[in-house]
C-alpha cells in the first residue's frame, strides 16, 4: 500500500491542492475515503443482491465528490 500512496503523490499535480496540506496526506485522504464509500456500499447490499446478478449497483458519489474536492483544493467554493 505505501509503494501505491508514493506512486500516486508522484503521479498527481499538486499545484491546486491547499498550501496547509501535504500532497501525501491529501491523497492518503481520498484514498481512505474511497475505500470508506465502498465498505459502505457493500454494506448497504444483502448477501441475495449480490449473488443474483453477479453485479453490484453503482452508488451515487457526487455528493461525497463535491465534498472531497472542497476539502482537498484551496480555493474551492469560497
């Protein structure tokens, strides 16, 4: 995991994040979150849903988008 958060760091213009933040918390941040609204997810599905179609159903994420970006990049929203 921590040869992935270094890849992503060296892969990801820092230039719009806020200046408080450092690039590796930045991106340690959305990836927890990522992982956070997929647990969620998954967890809102019963075992049935799951087995039925072999697929599972988009969750909407714009909202924990928006929310991402606002807290990531300085400047935004204000």
């Amino acid at each position: 995991m921590e040869h992935a958060i270094e890849l992503l760091v060296s892969r990801v213009d820092h230039n719009c994040f806020r200046t408080d933040i450092e690039p590796r918390q930045a991106v340690e941040f959305v990836l927890l979150s990522l992982e956070a609204l997929i647990t969620k997810q998954m967890s809102s599905l019963n075992e049935q849903e799951l087995d039925e179609g072999g697929t599972v159903p988009a969750l909407d994420t714009s909202l924990y988008k928006h929310m991402l970006k606002y807290g990531v990049y300085r400047g935004a929203g204000k």
